[in-house]
C-alpha cells in the first residue's frame, strides 16, 4: 500500500481536502491574487502574486495528506515558511499589525471554500460539511503558522531599529586633525557600548586619529558596569595607537566613582569636553589663544 493510500485510509476527509488543493490549485491561487495579503505584498506584478498562490496552496495540500491539519509544525509547511515570513513582514513594514496580517490571512478562507462547496453535487451533504470543517481547520492553521512568523518578522525589525538607534545615537566626530569625539547620552548598556567601541575604532581608522574622546557629560549615572564599559573602550582604542581621554566627569559622577571604589587611574580623564579637547590639541603642539589677544598681538606687529 503507498503512503497516499494509506493517508487515505486513515484522514479520508483530509485526503479530500488535499486532493481537492491539488485539483483546483490554479484557481485558488487566481482567487488569492486578488486578495489583500497577496495584493499588497506582490505589487510589481500579478503573476508573482499567482505564482506564491500556487506554493501555499500546494503546502497545503501536502499537510493535508499527512493528515495533520492542526499542526502547525506539520513539514508541509517548510516549503512556504520562509515566504510567508517575507510575506508577513512585508506587512509589517507597511505598518500592518499582526492581527491585521492574522485576518488578512483568515480572508483566504472563503475563496478556497467556495471551490470546495461547488465540488459536491449536494452542498448541504453531511460529507461536504465534514470537509469544509477540514478545509477550515486547515486554514485556521495556517493562519498561526503566518502569525508565528509575524511575530518573529516583528522582533527582527525591532532588533534592527534599535541597531540603527544606537548607531544614531552614537556618533563619531571629528573635532580636529587627528582627534575625534564620542559625545555619549543616555544610558551606556553593553549593546550600545559595543557599537560606541566598534564606530570609534572605524574613526581611530578613518581619520588617522591619534586622540579619542570619549565624552559623558550626557550619561546620567556611571556605575561599575559603564565603568567597564568604558575602560574596554580605552583599552581598545590603545590597541589602535590613540590615546583615549575621558571627558564630563561631573562633580557627582565622581563622587559615585570614589563610593563605588572603581580605578580609572590608568584612564585620563578631564571635566568637560573642551578641556579634552584642549589637552588633544596641546600634545599636538597647537595653542589656542582668545581673539582679543590675537587681535592685540597683530595689531603690536603692524606698529
């Protein structure tokens, strides 16, 4: 006996439901092409939107002749998986919520339900009943298979905006020949610190930099934990060839500093970032003078 007898024998009404996928599997995928979630997704060209049809329609019927409709790690689904997923979030990125996709989804019922009443000479009969309940237990699996993958979708774009937000967040500027600055606000956890050391290290590269600041004049607490944050970065930064200069060590960071007991004696440190940057540009061999007094001293030398 084949293994499609004997899903036969065992799941008669789900055979059913998988034979009838199979059959009208062009027309479903037709019917599904002009639905929203197919529409929306696959606007360059219908014909994508008929084609993707066709491959869920397919998988479909391929977990129906395992008999389990209500699994939704049934293997019929792997072959579209990955679809739906681009499929889902592509809504997301539409702005379309998950129980938005969830009942764009849940539309596709009724096409697919149609062609399968039409298939019964008595649409009322006890059979057809059983296999449009099987049809819809199919569907309604899918509809969580399209939510898992949502939701899924969903987490990756919030781990990729806040990627982009610490990146935002953290510049690296250039204030001089062979100095740069990080001007750090907000809260230094190790995800952000880990984009601080990896951007001011490009910099240290790019720029050829020789001094690095690292400014916290916007970090509201320093704790043992952005303490070594903060000294991995300078470590690090050393590796490269830069000295690296602390900068905004407000009064009562350091006095947090002392409770706390942390050595940031082997870090240079200076209260605020124009003091850093004034220290980077004397090491340089660049003084910096008040206009009054440039002023003054053209004006003794033109006498």
């Amino acid at each position: 006996m084949s293994v499609s007898e004997e899903n036969a024998e065992r799941e008669p009404v789900a055979y059913q439901v998988s034979a009838f996928l199979e059959r009208r599997r062009e027309q479903i995928a037709q019917r599904w092409a002009d639905a929203a979630l197919f529409r929306t997704v696959f606007t360059v060209s219908r014909d994508e939107a008929v084609e993707a049809g066709r491959a869920v329609a397919a998988a479909l019927a391929a977990v129906a002749a395992s008999g389990r409709l209500d699994d939704i790690r049934a293997s019929g689904f792997e072959a579209v998986r990955d679809q739906l997923g681009r499929m889902a979030a592509s809504r997301a990125r539409t702005g379309t919520d998950p129980d938005g996709v969830a009942n764009e989804v849940a539309a596709l019922r009724e096409p697919a339900t149609e062609l399968l009443r039409a298939e019964f000479a008595e649409p009322d009969a006890p059979e057809a009943h059983e296999a449009v309940l099987a049809l819809t237990v199919l569907m309604g699996t899918l509809r969580l298979v399209v939510m898992e993958t949502t939701v899924s979708a969903g987490e990756e774009l919030i781990a990729r905006q806040r990627e982009q937000l610490h990146e935002v967040a953290t510049p690296v500027i250039k204030l001089w020949e062979s100095t740069v600055a990080v001007p750090l606000i907000g809260t230094l956890d190790s995800a952000r610190s880990q984009v601080v050391m990896e951007s001011l290290l490009d910099a240290i590269v790019a720029e050829r930099a020789r001094y690095a600041i690292l400014d916290i004049t916007g970090v509201p607490t320093v704790d043992s934990l952005v303490a070594q944050h903060l000294m991995k970065t300078v470590a690090a930064a050393r590796l490269m060839g830069a000295e690296c200069i602390v900068s905004g060590i407000r009064p009562a960071i350091a006095q947090t500093i002392v409770h706390l007991g942390i050595d940031l004696g082997t870090v240079l440190t200076r209260s605020s970032l124009a003091d850093a940057l004034a220290y980077a540009l004397s090491q340089q061999g660049v003084e910096i003078a008040p206009l009054r007094a440039v002023g003054a001293a053209a004006d003794a030398g033109t006498r």
